[in-house]
C-alpha cells in the first residue's frame, strides 16, 4: 500500500517573503523622499528668514539716512555720528539698529551758486555732505547705504 505523496511546487516555498522584502525597500524609499522633502522644507524657511532679516536691515539703514536729515547737524569741521540706535524703541523684541555718520564732503566742498540779489547777497554756496548709514538685524544681516546731501547757504559776498 503505498500512498502517493503529492508534493507541493518549489517555487510557492521560494517565493514566501518576497513580498515582505519588496514592502520594506519601498518603504525604505518614501522614507528617504520623506526626509528629503522635510530638509528642503525646512532649508526653504531658513532662507525665506534670512531674506526677510536683511530687509530688515536694509529698511534699518534707510531709518538712518532719513534720522540724519531730520536732526539736520550739518556741521563742516566735525562729523556727526549717531552709534546703535534701535529701530523701534516700543517693540522689546526687535534687535534692528542703526548707525550713521554724516560728515562734509571735503573734496567737493562748498560750491558757489549763481544768483541773489535783492538782500540775500550775491549768491549762495552749496555745502555738499555724505551720509555713512548701516542698518543691521538678527542673524547678522547687514545692509550700508551712502546719500550724499546738498544744503545750500549763504555764500560768494
């Protein structure tokens, strides 16, 4: 009596696990576009930051320029100077500052203008000053801008 033993094919016992295998390498893979994506993200934030911090400083330095102007020291022997003001003395938060320096312009000097009459004189000189501004944020953003000024006055007898 014999019993015909029926034997099962080879390539079912072979293929058991192939599944599990090729499951993980694809998970394996959106892991990997998955960190890629976050690193990016997160590079793409950093940068928007540091574009938004130097406009920061750039309109810190532009606060400088017009604070010269307004405290209107037009001196032509002495520079004035004006170190580490804040932007907003309200806002505890905000670490924008400025400085300036504004000074004669030694070279172009004081330029005669034409004209007069009357009791004014002759005519009138025109001073000419630079403006040394520098604006800075967090992050060490930075930002220097140059206005050159004319102030005109009295002059030419």
């Amino acid at each position: 009596m014999s019993q015909a033993v029926r034997a099962m094919p080879l390539t079912h016992k072979k293929e058991a696990g192939a599944a599990l295998i090729i499951g993980l390498l694809l998970l394996l893979v959106l892991t990997v576009l998955a960190i890629t994506g976050i690193t990016t993200a997160t590079l793409e934030l950093q940068m928007a930051g540091n574009q938004q911090y130097q406009e920061r400083a750039f309109q810190a330095a532009e606060t400088a320029i017009e604070q010269a102007i307004e405290t209107a020291t037009f001196n032509t022997t002495a520079p004035h100077t004006v170190t580490d003001q804040r932007v907003s003395a309200d806002d505890a938060d905000n670490e924008d500052t400025y400085s300036f320096t504004m000074e004669f312009d030694s070279e172009t000097g004081a330029t005669l203008v034409p004209g007069g009459g009357y009791s004014l004189g002759t005519g009138f000189q025109a001073y000419h000053f630079d403006i040394l501004a520098e604006g800075s944020s967090e992050r060490g953003a930075r930002s220097e801008h140059v206005q050159s000024v004319y102030v005109i006055g009295p002059g030419g007898g």
